[in-house]
C-alpha cells in the first residue's frame, strides 16, 4: 500500500528514525520542497546536498550532517510498505 507521511524533525539534527520505515520501499523523500536522490545504503558514505540515505534495517532517514534541520522543517516521504 502506498503511504505518505509527514515529520518535523528537532531543529538541528540530520536524521529520522521510525520503526514503520523498516524494510519498506522508499519512494519519494523531500524535503522544503525540494525531492532527494535515495540512497539505500546501510554504509557511512559521504552524502552531497539533496541525496539523503535510507537504511530498510533500522528504518532510517540520514541527511548531510552539514545541512541540519531548522526548526519547523517539514520532510515529506512517500513509501509502498510491499518492500
């Protein structure tokens, strides 16, 4: 089923977690409007403005640890929980 949903995350962090992104398949992660390239990758790699990494094991969202969350940012991700 396909699902969208909605976070807003602590100003000042770069990353989301929640147990209901685990082993589901990422769609479309956007964030201020702007969508990102998923990388699914569990590795520590270096992430470049608009790529944000998805871990299917620990239902995670990793973003540029250099571009922090301001406060009120909304990120906008749409998922198909049939991985």
């Amino acid at each position: 089923m396909i699902t969208k949903k909605s976070y807003t995350p602590t100003a000042g962090t770069h990353i989301i977690t929640d147990s209901s992104l685990v082993n589901i398949k990422m769609l479309m992660v956007a964030r201020e409007g702007n969508t990102y390239d998923i990388i699914r990758s569990n590795n520590d790699i270096q992430l470049d403005y608009r790529e944000v990494r998805y871990s299917a094991a620990n239902g995670e969202l990793v973003f540029d640890v250099n571009i922090p969350f301001n406060p009120n940012e909304i990120i906008n991700i749409v998922y198909d929980t049939i991985p």
